[in-house]
C-alpha cells in the first residue's frame, strides 16, 4: 500500500468514527495529526477550504457549539480529499 492509499484509509476511519460516535473532539485533534500530509497530496485549493472549515470547527469547539451542517460540510470536504488521494497514477 502506497502513502496515499494509506492516508486515505486513516481518513476513512476517523470520519466512520466520527459517524458512529459524534465525538467532535476525538474527530478534530485526530484530523489533525493528519494536516502535513494532506497538504502535501492535495492542490492548495482544497487545502484552503479544508484549513479553514478546520479552524471554524475549532472554533464552535471553543465556543462549545456543535453545529452539524459545518461538520458535514467539513465531512464532504474530507471526502474530496479522498477523491484526489484515490485517484490511479
């Protein structure tokens, strides 16, 4: 499995999880750990919108907000990620 492949998979994970247990704090410092690599894979494009659908999670987090249609956006963007790191060469 390529370094790709293999970040993609780790990405799925978090986002299931997050699915199955909403917990918004386990989901983002996870992402997190992630945040050089998808950068170094992705156009600086999407990595704008992710960095700052990022900081607004962190943001809600702080304020103790748990808005579900910025974490599904978030979520989506994730998905696109994913898009781009599945891709065949």
């Amino acid at each position: 499995m390529n370094c790709k492949n293999d970040l993609a998979f780790k990405l799925i994970f978090i986002v299931d999880n997050y699915l199955k247990n909403k917990n918004i704090d386990r989901f983002y410092k996870k992402i997190n750990n992630y945040n050089y690599k998808i950068s170094f894979y992705i156009n600086n494009d999407l990595y704008d919108y992710y960095k700052n659908y990022n900081k607004i999670i962190y943001d809600n987090m702080i304020n103790g907000e748990h808005d579900e249609t910025l974490i599904n956006d978030f979520i989506n963007i994730i998905r696109k990620i994913l898009i781009v790191l599945l891709v065949f060469e």
